[in-house]
C-alpha cells in the first residue's frame, strides 16, 4: 500500500487516513480512487469507498424498548442553580 502524505495526494488517489507518522503528519491509503460513472475520480479506493458510503439501513440499531423510552431532557447549569440555590 504506497502510503501518501496530504502533499504528495492528487485527485485519483485515495484520501482515506490511516495513521500518523510523525507528530502532526497524517498518512493516507494512496491507492487508485475509483471512477464514477462519468469518470471523475471518487475520494476513496474500492476498499475504503465500501467502508465510507454504507447503507443507512445498514447502521440503524434493532428496535428495543429501551429505545423507545422518552428521555428528560439535560438541564442547563442556569436550572440547576435556581433549584438548589447556593447558600452563603
């Protein structure tokens, strides 16, 4: 895998991070992008477009009950101030 700093990338690589090489110097995948239809290039390899463009339905959690119960909404640190008034 030809490993790419931002600098050496073009517009048929892939722009997918891996790692960091050194202090504040990100690698990425390199690779050939794949083509769209019309030929221009998209962002990522086959590989890493599998992983970056998944199907909604794909990510949706099964439904429990536990994710139908309503959930008080967070009170501001204002609220709780006017609740529990500090004493002096």
């Amino acid at each position: 895998m030809p490993l790419k700093t931002l600098d050496e990338l073009t517009v048929s690589t892939c722009h997918w991070p891996l790692a960091e090489f050194e202090r504040n110097v990100l690698l990425y995948c390199g690779e050939a992008a794949e083509r769209r239809a019309d030929g221009r290039p998209k962002p990522y390899c086959a590989c890493h477009a599998r992983r970056a463009y998944v199907r909604a339905a794909a990510l949706r959690l099964p439904t429990t009950s536990v994710t139908h119960q309503r959930i008080a909404p967070a009170r501001s640190s204002v609220e709780r101030a006017v609740e529990h008034p500090m004493v002096s």
